[in-house]
C-alpha cells in the first residue's frame, strides 16, 4: 500500500519534460484567420546527429511527443518489454529461494502460481493504460491500483509475505515445538495461509499432545512473539522438584536423584555432554532440591515421569536417611494422674 501511495503521488506530480505548459483551451467562438492568412507550414527536417540535444528533441517530439500518433504504442512496447524482463528476472530469483527453501513442494509451486498470475495481471493492466499514451494516467492508475490492492488484499499479501519469512529465515520448522500467540503446539504444517500446530496440553494437563489442530494465520505473525523450544539446538533444559524434610542426608539424596537421571537419560546425556545437577534451597517445612537436566521437548512429559519414578524407588530403598517432606500434623496424648480431675469445660451460650 505504501508504494501504491508513493507512485500516485509521482503519478500526480510527473509532467512530461517534452510536453510543456498546458495551454488553455482554445476558444471557439472567436474568429479564426482564414486559411490563406495562414503562413504555410514547412516540412520540419531531421538535424544532424552531430547535434546531440537537436536530434534528442527531435526525436522525442516526433515519436513521443503529445500530438504523436506513435506515442501510445511506442509506450506501450517500453512498459511491456520493462515489466517483462522485470518479471523474468524476479521470477527466476524468487523460484531458486521458493525452491531450495520450501517445507513441501506442493506449497513452493502455488506461491510460483500465484506470484505468475499476480504479475501477468499486473503486466496487462499497465500495458492497456501505456496505449493511452498518457505518462500521468499511468502513474496515477499503479498509485491507485496500489491503494486498492493494499487495502483489500492486506492480510492476504500479509501471509504471503510472512509464509516466504518462514522459509527464508526459518524462525520454526516443521515438528519444532513452538508458542505463537500463547498456543503451544508441534508444528506439523507451514502452508502459504497458517501454519498449522498439533496442540501441546490444552485439553489435557502437562506438555503431551493433544492432538487438537491449530490453525494459526500466517498475517499474525509479524506481530506476535515466537518461542521456539528448539531453535538452536535439539535439548532443552528441565527439572524434576524433590522436596526432603531436615533430617535428610543431603549428598545421599543428590546421588539418589543423579544417578536416576543418568539411567533415565542416558543417551541425552552422552550426546548433548550436559551432566546432570541439582539445585537446593530452603523452605519453610524442609529442603527444596531441582533436579535438572537436558531433555527433548517433544517428549518432556515421558522423561520427567520416569526421572519421577525411579526417585521415588531409590527413595524407598533409602527410607531413613532420605525422608519425602509432605505436609501432615502430630497429635501427640499426654497420661494425666488418676487423682486429678478432668480439666473444667465452661459452657458457653451464644445469643438468639
């Protein structure tokens, strides 16, 4: 849209150099001198080449001058052949990309499609209008033609716009578990229109899919905030809680919850070469311990379950010297003497 208002504004203001003042209409009903008044006119002759801005002027006044019959159609054949070998070249660059970047062939060849129809629209459009033989209309049709197109295409041409974003700089691609608009979701498509996410969680709780499609605009995503769980490498960090009472041997149980990571992420372990640690900290009914490791996204919930599983079995088999902190209360009775009497109990009336 802001280059159909930039070229109706050259369209308004752009005055042929060969074309002058506009003169005022002539009036008709004053006497005009009679024909043999009139001086005759004399064959106007080529000059010489050896004259470079005579011959230039010449040339543009009888060829592309206001009153030449060639005018139009020699404007025509110059926006033709200049839209043309634009087109040409564009579409061979445009096609390399499209083609090298693409997710899947069938989206690269309906961009192609639609890139070739929106050009060849436009290179008939403006080759009509060059037959006119008017430099202004010209101008003033693109300006216009710009602000239609701006306004009623906008989204449209938004997601076109962003669709080529996607495969040219590759912020996601397909199976990346990513955020976008504050839906969370693996990313199972990526058409010229929306991109298109398996929902992560939603109808369920956790980071497990769902199996819910998504179908994001791709006009959005210019102006919201991507997350990408795996942009630039393959794991992610996470961390399982573990929450101990006081009286607990701290080392022992940070070797209970290393060791259960090791077994329970063995490989990630040997290819990412992040070894597993643990954070602690304290809290009001015990110590806190993170225990945190590299895991792959998509399969979050299934590692952190079975990390949780063979904690809770090593802690069992440590019962003692590793205790769980869990809120409970202890009611402890104390004997009184026999001879004493039980304690008074003061009746109490609350009024009507």
């Amino acid at each position: 849209m802001l280059l159909g208002i930039i070229a109706l504004v050259i369209g308004m203001t752009f005055v042929p150099a060969a074309s002058g003042q506009m003169m005022p209409a002539e009036d008709t009903t004053s006497e005009r001198p009679a024909a043999a008044d009139q001086p005759e006119k004399v064959a106007e002759t080529a000059p010489s080449i050896t004259h470079p801005d005579k011959f230039i002027k010449f040339v543009w006044g009888k060829y592309l001058g206001d009153e030449s019959p060639y005018r139009g159609v020699i404007l025509m054949v110059i926006t033709l052949l200049v839209l043309t070998t634009i087109y040409r070249q564009s579409t061979r660059y445009v096609k390399k990309i499209v083609k090298h970047n693409a997710f899947t062939e069938a989206n690269a060849e309906v961009f192609m499609k639609t890139w070739r129809i929106v050009w060849k629209f436009v290179i008939a459009v403006f080759t009509i209008l060059a037959l006119s033989g008017s430099l202004r209309l010209l101008g003033l049709s693109a300006g216009f033609l710009g602000m239609i197109l701006g306004w009623s295409l906008q989204a449209p041409v938004t997601g076109l716009a962003a669709w080529f974003m996607i495969i040219t700089k590759k912020p996601f691609r397909l199976g990346d578990r990513i955020v976008i608009a504050g839906y969370t979701g693996d990313v199972t498509d990526i058409t010229l229109t929306h991109v298109v996410l398996n929902q992560v969680g939603g109808s369920v709780g956790g980071e497990e899919r769902s199996g819910r499609g998504i179908l994001i605009p791709n006009a959005i995503l210019f102006s919201n905030v991507i997350i990408n769980f795996t942009l630039d490498q393959k794991f992610m960090l996470d961390e399982v809680i573990v929450r101990l009472t006081f009286d607990s041997d701290i080392e022992l149980a940070e070797r209970v919850c290393v060791e259960s990571v090791h077994e329970a992420t063995a490989e990630i372990v040997k290819e990412s070469g992040f070894e597993p640690g643990v954070r602690c900290e304290l809290y009001e009914s015990g110590v806190l311990m993170r225990v945190r490791y590299q895991t792959i996204p998509s399969d979050r919930q299934r590692i952190s379950t079975d990390i949780t599983r063979r904690i809770l079995k090593r802690v069992r088999e440590n019962y003692g010297a590793v205790k769980f902190c869990y809120p409970h209360s202890v009611v402890r009775y104390r004997n009184m003497d026999d001879d004493a009497a039980p304690p008074a109990i003061e009746a109490s009336s609350s009024p009507d």
